[in-house]
C-alpha cells in the first residue's frame, strides 16, 4: 500500500519555517509518520508588488539561498526510501500566467507550487500595493475606498473570470506548475481583497470556475487542500467530476514543534478529500 504524500512541505532557511525544518529532520519524522514522498519547498518570490526587497510577510528571493537550498536537496541521500522532490511556492503574478520565479530557476526543479498569497496584476483590477490582502482593515483608507470603488465597477464576474483565466494561462505557459497550492474552494484570495464572491450562487461560481477545472484535469495539475473547511463545496464537486485530483497538506512549517502549520495536521486534510468524495492525486514533475 502507497505512503502518505504531501507535496508542500517548506525548508528551513525561510523566516516563517522553524529551525527544525531541515531534510535530516524532515525525513525522520515524515517516515515516523508514513510518508513515502514530500516535496520540500523554499519559498521564490522574483518581485514583490512594492517593488522593494520585502512587502508584508514576503522577501524577494535570495539567490545564494536558493542555490544553497537546491545543492541541499541534490546531494541528499535517504536512508529511508522516503523519495524527497524539490520544489518551491510561488505566486501568481499577472492575467498574462507568468509566475513568480524565473524560467531558468524553475528549470531546475521537480515542481513549482502555485499559490496566490496576492492577487496579481489583471485588467479589470489590480490592488493597491497599500492594500494587506486579509487585512483590508489595517490598509489606508484612501486605497481601500478605491479598490472598492473598482471591484464594484467592473463587477464581481468579471473579475472573477478574470482570475480564472489568469491561472489557465499560468497553468498552460509553466509546465514546472504541478500542484496549485492551498486552493481551499478557489475563491480565498478574492475574499482575502473583500469581492464579494460569496454573492453568487453556487452554478453561477461553477460555471465561471469550470475554465480552471478543465485545465487542471487536461494539464494533470493537482489542487491541493488543506485541513480547513471548505465555504463552497459544490465548487470542488463539480472539479472532481471533470477530472480534477486533489492532494493534501499541512502546509508544514514545524514538525515536533508545536505550530499552526504542523506535519501531524497532514491527515486532518486527507479527511477534507475523503468527506466530499474527491480523488487524490500524484504530483508528475514535468
């Protein structure tokens, strides 16, 4: 019988990741566990929205440490079998699908992790780099009144067919993008910005999300859950029904250590695949 396999599990040297978070450690304790594959993941981001070297919780991308991080996961050797890819977690960037790392780096990986930890460049809306995505409340009050000025503007749909197409496109021009990362129901990162998704009813957010479904399942690109409950369910149904596969992940940032984002989560979000009937999927690097 396969292992446990979660495709999203991040390395020490980033600043939100523990110190524990080394290969040595991480295969003791996904073995303890029963894994018998990981993805071991350093955080990539080539630009942030300010322009500038950090922006919220995010850094621009070190070289020396992404190099340092890829010698490291290449000359290590497993003493358990546990087979361990290297990847990283990257965003997002604009409507056109380019995402956050350059081409050649991504060339030297087994996969890229799609996640959209902002929203990116589209035309019918692009944030305000003074907006915090999640903390609407804590933004300047001049940017949040524009960009809600906007979203009601050019409207709920749009926008969110807009997204859509923003991640087919990401899907069809990177073939290093296998797994989209904490996808949730596929509507977080709007939420996170305040457009009101939550409007629209359930076979109208399917038939404007079916674009992105169809391209997962044709490109074999995972959609990845984690232990948290999902607001729109049909949502992951209806992907399932067209062929889309799903992984889980804890999203690991410690693994003894006691933390909000810990390896032992990882069946919690097996049991998230398994309630609403989905299929689990295996990540094909590229």
């Amino acid at each position: 019988m396969a292992g446990l396999r979660d495709y999203h599990v991040h390395y020490f040297a980033d600043d939100c990741s523990h110190a524990e978070m080394t290969l040595a450690n991480i295969e003791r304790e996904a073995a303890r566990l029963g894994f018998d594959t990981v993805c071991v993941l350093k955080h990539y981001s080539h630009a942030l929205p300010n322009g500038q070297a950090a922006w919220v919780h995010w850094k621009r991308i070190v070289p020396e440490q992404f190099a340092a991080f890829l010698q490291d996961i290449r000359a290590y050797k497993s003493s358990s079998g546990l087979r361990m890819l290297a990847g990283v977690e990257t965003e997002l960037v604009d409507d056109a699908g380019t995402i956050n790392i350059t081409a050649e780096d991504a060339a030297q990986l087994d996969a890229a992790i799609l996640s959209v930890h902002w929203l990116p460049r589209m035309a019918t809306a692009t944030p305000d780099p003074a907006l915090i995505p999640g903390q609407l409340a804590d933004s300047p009050v001049a940017a949040v009144q524009a960009w809600r000025a906007a979203v009601e503007a050019r409207g709920v749909e749009a926008i969110l067919a807009n997204f859509v197409s923003a991640y087919v496109r990401a899907i069809e021009r990177n073939p290093k993008v296998r797994v989209l990362g904490h996808m949730y129901d596929g509507l977080l990162p709007l939420r996170a910005y305040a457009v009101p998704v939550d409007a629209l009813p359930d076979d109208r957010l399917i038939v404007l999300m079916e674009p992105l479904m169809k391209a997962c399942a044709s490109h074999r690109v995972l959609w990845e859950l984690t232990p948290e409950a999902i607001e729109r369910p049909a949502i992951l149904r209806q992907a399932g029904a067209l062929g889309v596969r799903f992984c889980a992940t804890a999203d690991a940032h410690f693994l003894q250590t006691p933390g909000w984002a810990n390896l032992s989560l990882h069946a919690r979000a097996e049991a998230v695949i398994d309630e609403y009937g989905l299929m689990h999927g295996e990540l094909m690097p590229a």
